[in-house]
C-alpha cells in the first residue's frame, strides 16, 4: 500500500518538475525575445532638451453694454483708443495689435418668476484683441496687468497667453540624433552580459515627441505640445533595432 502510494507521489512530483521546467524555458524565452531575435536587439533612447519661447500670442476681450445697439456700439468705440494708448504705453507696437470681429447680442428682462422674458432691456458688444509679440516677457506681464484697465471703465475678460518656439523643427532632427545615439549606448550596456557588440542598425521608428512644461513628466501617446509656458522641454524618443556581432 505505502509503496503504491510512493509510486503515485514520484509521478505527481515529475509531472510537476516537467511542467515547471517547460514553463521556465517558455516564460524565459518569452523574456529574451522582447529584446533579442534573430541575432537583432531593439532598444528605445531618448533625449531631451530645454527651449525658450520666441514669440507669443496673446488675447483678451473687451465688453460694453447700451440701452440700444447703437448706444453699445459707440461704447465701444471710444474704448478701443483707451486700449491701444495703456498696450502701447508698456511696449506693445501698433503693428502687434489685432482687433478681431465685434459679437453683439440683446439681453433680455426677468419676469417676476426669475425666467428671461421677450422684452428686450439692452444690448452687449463684445471685440477681441490679439496680440502677436515676439517679446514673450512683455506679453507675460501685460497678462498680469490687463485687469488695471477695470480703473478707467473698461471691462476685460484675459485669455492665457500661448507661447512658441520658431526653432521647433530643427531642434526635432537635433534631438533624434541624440535619441538614437543613446540607444547605441543602452544596447551595448545590454549586450556586455553577453559578450556581444552592438552591429549596424537595421531600422529606426521615430516616436512622439513631447513638448511640455520643463517640471512636468507627463506623456502622451499622441504627444503633448505645450504652448502654455515660456521654458518647455522637448522629448524626442526613437526605438532602434541593431544588428548583434
């Protein structure tokens, strides 16, 4: 009986050794061959670097309100030298400043129950103003300071500025080179355990590039492009497949 019973645990404990030892060579292959097949290693580097914004746009809103159209419109009117006179007396040039399409519309009174009624009670004209700097320090100040024109009666509603890079495209190519440089340098890393020497590459995929706030560390599969901030760093990311020698 004993005996039967050692038999039945030598065959459970071999069937178990067998399973165990083909689980290990197929999960350990698995392993390898995300970065080495067919005498081929895949690596990704990356780099990055940190740019100055050279040129900024920036817009805000003026409002005014009359009894009628005309009232408004006038409103209006004499605010926009007001305007022009506070951007200009901080540094802003005449050929930097944009006055977009005018939005007007009627607003209505309440009845007793607090719902809008059909009777008109006035009217709202509303202009947008652009500015296109390449003083990006002057457009970071005139955001903070735009609210100041509330003193002389105007009512101005600041959209955040947006900051760019001119020299985005050839830092791109800059940064690539670097990116595939150091996945040379991860995949000889890799390959000393083996004793192997990183050979030539075989092909380069360029990944997204991630344009964000320098203190930030998101990503993005479709890649971030931050216009919110004046320093911004540029990732650039390649995934590299060298030959093994």
């Amino acid at each position: 009986m004993f005996e039967k019973v050692a038999r039945i645990q030598i065959v459970v404990f071999g069937v178990v050794l067998g399973l165990s030892l083909i689980f290990a060579l197929v999960f350990g292959a698995r392993i390898i061959s995300n970065n080495f097949s067919k005498d081929e290693i895949t690596v990704t580097g990356s780099a990055s670097e940190i740019v100055t914004s050279d040129s900024g746009v920036w817009k805000f809103q003026i409002k005014t309100e009359g009894v009628t159209r005309n009232e408004a419109y006038q409103a209006l009117s004499a605010q926009k030298p007001v305007v022009v006179q506070f951007l200009k007396s901080k540094g802003i040039k005449d050929n930097e400043i944009e006055f977009l399409g005018i939005n007007d519309y009627a607003r209505y009174k309440s009845g007793p129950n607090g719902y809008s009624t059909q009777e008109i009670k006035g009217y709202t004209y509303e202009q947008v103003v652009k500015i296109n700097s390449k003083d990006v320090e002057l457009i970071k100040k005139l955001h903070i300071e735009i609210p100041s024109l509330i003193e002389k009666g105007i009512v101005v509603s600041s959209y955040e500025p947006n900051y760019m890079y001119s020299g985005l495209s050839e830092k791109k190519a800059e940064l690539l080179q670097k990116a595939t440089a150091d996945a040379k340098l991860r995949a000889k890393e890799m390959l000393k355990a083996t004793h192997n020497n990183v050979g030539k590459i075989r092909s380069v995929r360029m990944g997204v590039f991630q344009i964000t706030p320098p203190d930030s560390n998101e990503v993005s599969d479709w890649g971030i492009n931050d216009t919110s901030s004046i320093e911004k760093k540029v990732t650039a990311v390649s995934n590299v497949v060298f030959g093994i020698k």
